[in-house]
C-alpha cells in the first residue's frame, strides 16, 4: 500500500514540474 502512495505522489510530483515548465514557455513566448 505504502508503494503504491509512493508511486502515485511521484507521478503526480512529475505531471506537476511539466506543467510549471509548459507555463514558463507559455509566458517566455508572449514576452
């Protein structure tokens, strides 16, 4: 069970820094 929270918090963890990197390429695009 505990891996299985570990797996899941990584991939969420991972899904959360591309979008942080999509929304900097979004603005560096505008500007």
């Amino acid at each position: 069970m505990s891996e299985f929270y570990i797996v899941k918090y990584t991939i969420g963890h991972h899904i959360q820094q591309q979008t942080l990197l999509y929304q900097k390429e979004q603005l560096a695009d505008r500007a």
